[in-house]
C-alpha cells in the first residue's frame, strides 16, 4: 500500500512542476530592452580567444555603442593594427534561454589570414546570438551560452 502513497505524490509533484513550468514562461521579461546600457560605450573590456591544441592566442578591443535600439560593436587587435570587424546586433524576440539578436556583420578586414574569431562570427551571422542580463551590486552582467561574460557599471 505504500506504493500507492508514493505514486500519488510523485504525480502531485510532477503536476506542480509543469505548473510552475507554464507560470514562469508566461511572466512578463523583465529589463529585456536593455541588456545593453548606454554606459556600456565607456567600458575598457578586452576580449580573448585560445586554442590550446595549437597554441595559438588572439586578442581583441571590443568598443560597443548603442544608437537606436541596435548595438554596434567594432573590434581590433592589439597585435595586429590591420584589423577590424564592425557588427550591428539588433533585439529580435525572447527565447525560453534568453534574448535572441539578430547578428549582423558591417564590416570585415583580415589582410593576414584566417582567425578563430571568424568562425565564431560566421556562427553567429547564421544562428544569431542568444544574451541573458542581469544586474549585480550595480553592475550589468551580459552572459551568452558559449560563456562569454561582460561586466560594467550601470
């Protein structure tokens, strides 16, 4: 008889969960417009790409600047003065995992060969970029699933 008991409450439990599932994906996203402050544009952040199997590394200086409703990053390198990429990331709808962006490459200019970094653009011209924000001790914190962080004051 204690089967039944445990059979019950594991359907009772089961039937919560889903409940609560459906609930939360039906409450209104909050700070969603603005995963990208203004202040973003005055942050030095840098950002780095390893291939340990090859031994390669690569750096660059992203500098980001939000004009109506659309994020532009620019990137260069500190090792290579010849180049620059320019992106133009626009907000396009709200996903279970997050804000999905349109991911749109400007500009593009690699004189010295292929880069790991162009992958990764490429992946993202295609599949767009999924972002989830969030703020902590006054800072904004901006988390994709590959696992790039950004950090900066609000």
């Amino acid at each position: 008889m204690k089967w039944q008991y445990a059979s019950i409450s594991l359907m009772v439990l089961i039937f919560l969960v889903l409940v609560m599932a459906m609930l939360f994906r039906s409450l209104p996203a909050s700070n969603t417009s603005d995963i990208f402050l203004p202040q973003i544009t005055n942050e030095n952040i840098q950002l780095g790409y390893y291939d340990l199997l090859a031994d390669k590394r690569e750096l660059y200086d992203p500098r980001f600047e939000v004009r109506g409703g659309a994020v532009f990053i620019t990137l260069t390198s500190p090792d290579d003065s010849n180049f620059s990429s320019k992106i133009k990331m626009q907000m396009q709808y709200r996903t279970p995992i997050g804000l999905l962006y349109s991911y749109q490459p400007l500009y593009y200019s690699d004189p010295h060969g292929h880069r790991m970094i162009q992958n990764i653009l490429s992946f993202m011209s295609h599949n767009g970029v999924t972002l989830n924000g969030f703020e902590f001790e006054d800072r904004r914190v901006v988390i994709t699933p590959s696992g790039l962080t950004l950090s900066y004051d609000k």
